[in-house]
C-alpha cells in the first residue's frame, strides 16, 4: 500500500468511526510502551490494592508489547465518547448529603457494551474498504492494554495530575477504545505538551489524598488504596475506618477530580449518546431508598435490577456496604431505621458497615439499643469489633 492511499485509507475510516458516532478518531503505531519501568515499581509497592489482575505477569509483559495480544499488529486506531451527564438541579435535590452520587459514568448503560459493539462494526466496515477480511481485536477498558499511554501517542491529549487523559477542547469525560489492526497506517501526531502547570486543583481537591502529584519523570501517579473509586468498586472487603467519612455519600466511583478540573469546567458538554443517559434510578436516589431497595435483594435480584448497567460491578453486598457509609456520614436521625434492618442483613461486610453507620447518629438511643442488641448474636469477629467501637 502506498503512503497516499494508506492515508487515505486512515482519513475513510476516521469518517466511519464517526458516522457510528465517536467523537474523535487518531491513530498511532504499536510502539512499545515506555512506562514499564515505572509501572513495575507502582505494582511492586502495592499500589494497585486488591486488583490482583494488573499484577499477573502475563498480563504486565502485554501491556508492555501489544504484539503478545495480537502478533500481527501494525496499527492502533483510538476513538472517544463522551459520557458527560450533568448532575440535577440543586431544586430538585434539596436533601443533598441524604441522596447517593454515582460517577457520571456509570449513571446509563455500560459503556463496554455500547463502544465494543460499534468496534467490531468498523473492524467489519474497515475489511468493506479494502476489499477483503482485516485481522482486529477491539478493546474497551477490558484487555492488558495502556490506553492513555497510546492516547498520547495518538495526539488526543496529556495525563493529567489525576491521571486523566485530557483532550484540551473537551476536557477528560470521555471513554477510550481500541481497535488494534494488521494494518499499516500512519500515524497522528502525538500531544507532548503537559498542560495542567503549575495546577493544583485535583491535587487538594482529593477528600482521601489519593493523588500524588508527579514523579521525576512527569508521570502522574496515585495509590489506588485510597481512590474513592477503588474503594466503592474494585475493593471487596471492609472500607478502612479512616476512609469511610472522606467518602461521603458517593456509592459508586468519583468524579471530585475530574468535577475541579479547569479544563472540564470550561469544556464540559453533555452526552449526544443516548445510551449514556442517566437512569432514573441512579439520579441521585435517596440514600435510605436505597438502602432498602438493596436489602429487599439477594444476588440474582442485583444482578437483574442493574443488568447492563456498570454498578453491577460492585456487587449487592458492595454496593449496599457503600449505602451504609453514605447514611452513616449523612449523620442523620432518619438513617437509623434502615442502618438498623442493615445490621441484620446475612452479608457480614454490610452488618459491620451498618454498625459504624449507626455508631456515627449523634445521640440516638435507637441506635444505641440495637447495636447492643446485635452484639449478643453476632457471630462474626470483624463485626462485633464495628460494634464495640460504634458503642464507644
């Protein structure tokens, strides 16, 4: 293939990709990447918590070589979507701290889903333009793959101090894809400008300290330990007691890094997609609803309420342990009810939750009450201990 019609070829399906609506469309060359080393260290200090699959051996040597997931790769095509979703009207929440906050981009449809569909469509329209069959695999947040490593190769912006990839004209709330082919085609011009300076926001901003700031080298860094996200999603056991009030009422991921960020305060849009459209149940629902919307389910009902959608991720018990912190920080008279059905429930990880939730009511002989009850039959160490110190 010559240089002019394999730019050619780069400049059709950039249009096919947004004709099935991606926003922006680059490409680069499957390079090597070169954060292995520092990767490595972060891995090694444990910075990674309990996500035990960015630790796999094979899986670090993959994200190092794209050519260990697909042989024959020559090219690395990169799409964005937006997912920004504005938050309700202050009006329409007057209970502020007594409603659960959902990360923007979990409030629609999943995001895999969607973006994977619309990858293996343009892998199918890329073989329709050249006349014949094109080896691909498409990637959406799911394989051993340094997506914001090659988005700055591809030119569509520079990690942020909150490890974001920022695009300088729309900000960070957008999804990545990948689309590896076996296909040479040229390359973008990669961003080489870091663009935050002299910026602080997302740095004092972080209610948990999970962000550090950059090493010698420039690279944005954070201990996932204490990333909210990581904390109401991928972290399986009990939250550490000094977390839980920081987390405040938000029950599945974060946005406080990215909601202080200069750059999507001046370039925040809200999604055209319409997949990514807030479900009515995740707008800011109230906490103590929730609660028991959650308590009423076992694990095949959790999975049904929130099939396709990405809170299915944290699990029902996950989910209904980051509940019983909201209520426990919204600090409230009207969470003891539900705090108190929780402290019930057959889940220890959300019988230990609920009584730091309760133990949190200033002043409620309720709580009190109930969590003395609770101690003469609970059987499990870890929760008697919760409540021993919530009595305190």
């Amino acid at each position: 293939m010559s240089v002019r019609s394999a730019a050619d070829l780069r400049d059709r399906i950039r249009a096919r990709a947004r004709v099935l609506g991606f926003d922006r469309v680059r490409f680069t060359a499957p390079a090597s990447s070169g954060h292995m080393d520092f990767y490595r260290s972060w891995i090694e200090e444990g910075a990674h918590g309990e996500m035990g699959y960015l630790a796999h051996e094979d899986s670090i040597a993959r994200r190092g070589d794209l050519s260990l997931t697909m042989a024959d790769v020559r090219s690395v095509v990169l799409v964005t979507h937006n997912y920004y979703q504005p938050d309700p009207a202050p009006a329409d929440r007057p209970d502020g701290p007594a409603r659960a906050v959902v990360a923007r981009y979990a409030r629609g449809d999943d995001y895999h889903d969607v973006m994977k569909q619309r990858l293996v469509k343009l892998l199918a329209e890329i073989g329709e333009e050249v006349g014949h069959r094109v080896s691909g695999r498409a990637y959406v947040d799911t394989g051993p793959i340094l997506e914001r490593e090659l988005g700055m190769r591809a030119g569509l912006g520079w990690l942020g101090k909150n490890t974001m990839l920022i695009d300088p004209r729309s900000g960070s709330y957008f999804f990545l894809g990948i689309l590896l082919l076996n296909l040479e085609l040229p390359e973008d011009q990669p961003f080489a400008k870091d663009r935050c300076g002299t910026c602080r926001s997302c740095l004092d901003a972080c209610p948990t300290g999970a962000l550090l700031g950059r090493n010698a080298r420039g690279a944005p860094v954070m201990n996932a330990r204490r990333c909210i996200s990581y904390l109401t999603i991928e972290h399986r056991g009990p939250i550490p007691r000094e977390l839980r009030a920081p987390i405040g009422n938000r029950i599945y991921g974060c946005d406080i890094c990215q909601e202080v960020c200069p750059w999507n305060v001046k370039f925040q849009t809200p999604a055209a997609e319409p997949a990514y459209r807030t479900r009515p149940e995740l707008d800011g629902p109230p906490l103590a609803e929730l609660a028991e919307r959650l308590l009423a389910m076992d694990d095949a009902a959790f999975s049904r309420a929130f099939r396709g959608s990405p809170v299915k991720r944290a699990r029902r018990d996950g989910l209904l342990r980051n509940v019983c912190v909201g209520l426990g920080n919204q600090r409230d008279e009207d969470a003891v009810a539900v705090l108190i059905r929780a402290l019930q429930d057959r889940a220890p990880l959300v019988r230990g939750h609920a009584a730091w939730g309760l133990g949190r009511i200033p002043g409620s002989n309720e709580a009190s009450a109930a969590l003395r009850a609770r101690v003469e039959v609970e059987d499990d160490a870890w929760v008697r201990g919760e409540i021993a110190r919530a009595l305190k």
